[in-house]
C-alpha cells in the first residue's frame, strides 16, 4: 500500500500499518483503500499526510494527534467488552456536548447508515407507515435517498454481509420518500418561509394518508444552508403535532453545544457524524435521541440484524435483542478519534474561536477569492455572508463559484479539477450542485476549517496564523490558476 506517515514522533511499524488497516475497514466499500494510491473513493485516509487539507465538507484525514492517540489507547480498546466501550464513548460524548441525561446515543458506521435510526424511531407511529420528507438532497448524500427509504445503499453493509442497493431492509415497513429541494431552478438558496411552506404541506399529505411524517431539517447541509429556521419549526410543531417527527441532519458537525440543546429540548433527533468537520477518519456516525422518541419506539426492523450490532443501540431499546452480539471495533477507533477531536476543539475559548474564523474569511477573501476574480457562494438568500445572526460555525465553511474560470464552467469540469487536486496534495471538498449557468448547473468548489485545524492552530500567534493561512490558500490559488490556464 503506497502510503506515510510524515511526522517525527511516529514511527512507521507494524502497529501503524496494523491501525490503518483497522480504521479503513468495518464499513461499506466506500471505506476501502486502493492499492493504486492508498485513499479512499474520496481521496482522503486513515493516516496523517503531508497535504494540504481544507476538504472538511467533505470528508477528513486523521490528525497526527489523534493518530499518535489511537495507537496508545489501542491496546485497552482491544481488552475492553464492545458494549462497555461503546457506552464510555456515550458518556465521553454526552459530557462534550453537555447533552441531557435522558439522550439516546446510538453509533453507525457512517451518516448514510443514520437514516435507518431515524426510521427506528418513528416507523410504529401510523398504520399507513411513514412519509419520510427530505430536504435537499442533493445537498445531504446520495445514499441517503435510499436509506431514507428503509433500502439498502451499498454492496454490503458495515457487518460486511452482501446486500443489494435499493433492496428493502426487512420490517421498515411501508415507506414513502419526498426531496423538497433548498434551491429554486436557477440555484439560489430557498427562503425559510418557502421551505416552511413546501414541509407543510408534504406534512398534510402524510396525514391525509395516514402515514407519520419523518421531517428533515438541515443544520449545515454541503453548503452550510440552515432550513428551516428555529422559529419557523416552531410554528411546524405547533401546527402538526405527535403528527410529525423532526430530524435535524447535522452531520457535517458544524453545530454547536447551545443548538444541539434547542434541538433536543423540541424533541427533535440529531444525526451528526465524526468525519467531516470533526476530523476523524471515515465513516462514523451518531444520532441523538431525546427520551420521548425512545421511549415510543417499536420494535426495531428485523432487517437491522444485518446493519447494526446490538451494543450500537442503547441499552433495552426495543427489539435490540434481534441485532448482532458482534464487535465493530473498526467502528469504536474511528468514534474514538472523532471524540478526541471534540473534546479538546471544545477546550478552545470562543473568543479565540471567532478570531481564527475571521482570519479564515479574510485569507479567503485576500489569497484566494480576490486574486482569481471567483466569487463566493451566499449560504442563505437575503442574507450576506456576513450577517452577525449567521451562526458562527456556518462560517467555518466557503463554497466557491469558479464558473466563471476556463475550464471550470459545469459541475463536471469542477469535479475533474477537485480530481486532479487532491492526487497532487491539494484536497478541497467536493463540488455542489448550487451555482447555475445557461441553464445547467456550474463549477463550485468548497474550503473549510475542521476542529483539529483550529485545535493546533490555538497555540499560534495571530502573525503566525495568518502566514499559515496565507502560504495554504496562495497554494490553493496557484493550483487553480496553473490547471485553468491550461484550458484557457
């Protein structure tokens, strides 16, 4: 396998190659590495590299720190009952995020997977089974599509067992799935009030077929879009009722511990998962679950045995007992990096938090945006990029429109240039489909902050931060100049 290790204080040995082998299985295939270069399908792996990284949005390496973390604690993850492991990293995680007592935790391999776990909750509440309402798709995963439909996305599931993508998982029951897009055809940002509107009225549908409704809202979606806002969800509960269940999609993690709380306090469930903003390898994931939803869900679809293990679910969650007695410790490395992230990314003052991120913008704006003549995507219509009530952690990501460079004018042209940049050290995240030209959609690329970039850049003076920056995003640049001139 063609990979290193490029820091002094780890030495390349069997235990290294024996944890990377480790952390690049226990899921489906998108967690495999190639012998022809050693990363994944999204060009990203499970040891450190000398590569610039600003790719958070779409999926992390692992830091040094949390490398050089896994091989200590290893060998007592390995002496350590799963179910008991897996319940420490619960309390770990419910402690950085202050959550509630009563929150239900339970881990899947990968964001995708989290959508049966939404299912789990709700798929006993109406006779007519569920109607499960997306919000943009195309700004979420495209596996979700059939997760959400109680299907199986993959050639095999997490426990390795073959499965057919769009077969249906066993006992979900009767599922119908809807996409209310975040964007109008010419792809500019859908208003709360529009989105509102279009999940009301999915919600009346639901009910007039005597079917619960399973509503997404999204807290970060690829672009850092919030739909709908809180007051607007407010007015969708009072109107629906035990009629609707809230799901609120943050698995790029960019949320905070204050809106996580707001969340669970409307008895909404939270998906998030370790590996983008959070920084741990892919693919895991978890969802949060207030009590009230636990507490009235039915038993778990009988087609769960070959997703999950039973130690992956909580504690007498009903029909747990049908799940799997095995072992994901793949899973459990990968949840462990993810939580060491967190915790010491928590650990940072706010104050210090804010001053980091505006020295992202200004080095976005400075090396970047103004040198190429590019212009930055607004996350939300009607509002500016830097509109004080814009939640702080939206900010620690930027889509950009290249359109407008030789050679980058189509979504297509975009993905080859993101291709090509991450082969040669330069990884940003992936393009998405949210700029619109000549009626077909345009060239975006996406650079974000991810909690281990800010956790080492804590100790930096502010000179030394913005040197860093600087050299990053110049590097950045030149890049994109050097392979759009060559279709100019």
């Amino acid at each position: 396998m063609n990979y290193n290790l490029p820091i002094e204080a780890l030495v390349r040995d069997e235990a290294c190659d024996t944890l990377v082998a480790a952390l690049s299985s226990g899921g489906d295939e998108r967690i495999a590495l190639t012998a022809e270069n050693g990363l994944n399908k999204y060009y990203s792996a499970p040891y450190p590299r000398s590569v610039i990284a600003y790719s958070s949005s779409t999926v992390s390496d692992i830091s040094p720190d949390a490398f050089a973390h896994l091989l200590s604690v290893w060998p007592s993850h390995e002496t350590m009952n799963y179910k008991e492991l897996l319940q420490i990293l619960r309390k770990r995680l419910s402690a950085a995020y202050a959550l509630p007592d009563t929150t239900n935790i339970v881990f899947a391999a990968s964001g995708t997977d989290l959508e049966y776990v939404s299912l789990a909750g709700v798929h006993n509440r109406a006779s007519g089974g569920v109607h499960n309402i997306l919000l943009g798709a195309d700004e979420i995963g495209s596996g979700c599509i059939h997760s959400a439909r109680g299907q199986y996305f993959a050639k095999q599931t997490a426990l390795g067992i073959a499965s057919e993508v769009k077969e249906e998982v066993a006992g979900c029951g009767n599922i119908s799935l809807v996409d209310v897009p975040v964007r109008c055809p010419m792809g500019k940002a859908c208003s709360s009030e529009q989105i509102t509107d279009a999940l009301a009225r999915e919600i009346s549908l639901a009910i007039a077929e005597d079917k619960h409704a399973l509503v997404h809202v999204v807290h970060g979606s690829k672009t850092g879009l919030v739909l709908p806002e809180l007051r607007d969800l407010d007015d969708l509960q009072a109107r629906f009722g035990d009629n609707a269940t809230f799901v609120i999609d943050a698995c790029q993690a960019r949320i905070t511990s204050p809106a996580i709380a707001e969340y669970l306090e409307r008895g909404c469930i939270v998906l998030m998962t370790g590996s983008k903003f959070m920084g741990a390898p892919p693919f895991n994931g978890f969802a949060l679950i207030p009590e009230s939803i636990a507490a009235s869900a039915g038993r778990l679809p009988a087609g769960f045995s070959r997703i999950f293990n039973r130690a992956e679910f909580p504690s007498g969650w009903p029909g747990a007992d049908l799940l799997s007695e095995g072992e994901n410790r793949s899973l459990a490395l990968r949840l462990e990096a993810a939580i060491f992230e967190l915790e010491r990314f928590q650990e940072i003052p706010l104050a210090l938090i804010h001053t980091m991120i505006a020295a992202f913008e200004n080095a976005l704006e400075r090396e970047l945006i103004k040198p190429l003549g590019i212009k930055r995507v607004i996350p939300n219509r009607d509002k500016d990029i830097s509109t004080p009530d814009r939640p702080i952690e939206m900010r620690t990501l930027a889509t950009l429109d290249v359109s407008m460079l030789p050679g980058t004018a189509t979504f297509d042209d975009a993905q080859a240039l993101h291709r090509t940049m991450a082969l040669q050290g330069i990884r940003l995240g992936q393009p998405v489909k949210s700029v619109r030209q000549d009626g077909v959609w345009g060239g975006t690329l996406r650079v974000g902050l991810s909690m281990p970039m800010m956790s080492a850049w804590a100790s930096k003076t502010p000179g030394e931060l913005n040197q860093r920056l600087a050299s990053d995003l110049c590097a950045v640049a030149d890049m994109i100049r050097e392979r759009t001139l060559q279709n100019a």
